[in-house]
C-alpha cells in the first residue's frame, strides 16, 4: 500500500475516491467527471492525474479516459471504507447534520489510522448483533444530545458478545461467504479471521452492512469472484469463509 509517506497526499486520495465513485456509477472516468465531482477545474485536476499516473495508481494519458490500477482501486478502497465509518459514526450514531457528516468524514479519513478503523468496524458489528444495544444508545444519546434527562431504559442483557471464534461455536445461522449460493446477495454482519485478513478485508470494503454477492465459488487453488458495491473482485476462500453474512431478508443480527 501506497503510503503518504511514498507522496500519496490527502488531496490525492480524494482524487482516487472521486475517480472510484465515478467507475462505480458508468464505465469511464474523465478529466471532467473528476472536476464536476470534485467541484475543482479541469486545469487542476490534470497535474493531479500524472502524479497518481507517475504513482502507479492509474492509467492515463492526455485525453484520454481514466482507469484505476489494481494498486490504485486498492487505495481508493481504502480511502472510501475510511469515509463510510466514519460517516456512520458521526450521522447515525452522533447524530450530526448528513451534509456535515460528511464534509467532516472526508477531512478526518486521510488520518484515521489502521487500529482505529478496526476499532470503528467492530464497533459497527457489536451494535447489529446487539440491537437493545443501538435502541438503547439511539434513545439515550440522543436525549443527552437534546439535554433531556437520562432514560431508565436498560438493555435485558449485561453483555452482548460478539460470536465465539472458538471451533464448534455456533455461527447463530450467519452464514460464511464462502457457502452463499452464487448469484444471491446478502450483507455483511461481521468479519473474523485473524487480524491481517481483517484488515486487508477492510482495506478492500468489507465491512459490517455492506451488500456482496458470490458470483463465482472458489476452491484450494482458485479464489473466489466475489462482487461488491458494484465491483467485481477476487478473494481466496479462505478470506471468503471468515466473512459472515446476515440471513436472507434479515439485515441484523439478534442477540
């Protein structure tokens, strides 16, 4: 990964999120398509384009159309999964105006760091498996918020766990990725794995609420075709097996 260190500046992230959330919306991208999202002008977006292009995170040259590398939709990925937490966080669970929440989320994505994207997304996970949880956390927060008094409402149940990773453990029919019938979609209730899986399966999108679909199952020497948020892309069915996914129907997991 690309690091700002290496000259991948903020600026440049949105650029490659801009350009990301474009290809997720029709096949190409442009120079102007960038500008008019980004509300910048054309001149402006040129220079940016080499440098992503020098970085090797696009293809690109002068008008022409613009794709991402497999390096840059990573980054993009990255950047995009960032801002989605962190929107979450301040709209649904902070209550804060959407237009503001997200002017916020896209200054404070570039500095979020790996452990506390982790810690977002597991935060996410707990609430849907605990929903006494978020209902308790909605109606009380949010008169603390109005400066109205504390409710007396309590959750029935001391402590929500998250699922037991331990072997023999019921999956409390959360069903893993990589068993869902091809074609059909469900969302994510939670990721397991050990910590580098997860993270490199955040990195690319994966997170609690997100909507995937199994297009192609995979087997020890082929990796899954797995399409999420419009994009087509392979993981190994390893990775596919720690992603767990709510029922059909179902977008929430009960306690």
């Amino acid at each position: 990964m690309i690091s700002q260190a290496q000259g991948l500046t903020g600026s440049l992230e949105d650029y490659l999120e801009a350009i990301l959330r474009i290809l997720g919306e029709s096949s190409v991208a442009r120079v102007r398509d960038i500008a008019d999202r980004l509300q910048v002008s054309p001149a402006s977006v040129t220079p940016a384009m080499k440098r992503l292009a020098d970085l090797g995170l696009i293809s690109y040259t002068k008008r022409s159309y613009i794709q991402l590398t497999d390096a840059g939709r990573r980054a993009a990925m990255r950047t995009a999964t960032r801002h989605s937490l962190l929107y979450r966080f301040l709209n649904g669970i902070l209550g804060a105006d959407p237009e503001q929440s997200d002017r916020d989320a896209c200054a404070m994505e570039h500095h979020l760091s790996d452990d506390s994207m982790e810690r977002l997304a597991a935060f996410f996970e707990f609430l849907a498996a605990c929903p006494e949880l978020a209902s308790l956390l909605d109606r009380g927060f949010g008169s603390c918020l109005e400066g109205l008094e504390e409710t007396d409402t309590r959750c029935s149940m001391a402590f929500c766990p998250l699922v037991s990773e331990a072997p023999g453990t019921e999956q409390r029919e959360l069903t893993p990725l990589s068993q869902l019938p091809p074609g059909e979609s469900r969302t994510i209730a939670r990721i397991g794995g050990g910590r580098e899986l997860r993270k490199n399966l955040l990195d690319r999108g994966f997170i609690q609420g997100a909507e995937v679909a199994l297009e192609r199952p995979g087997s020890d020497r082929l990796p899954c075709i797995i399409l999420l948020g419009g994009y087509r892309m392979e993981i190994p069915l390893e990775a596919a097996g720690s992603i767990y996914l709510h029922p059909a129907g179902t977008g929430t997991e009960t306690c």
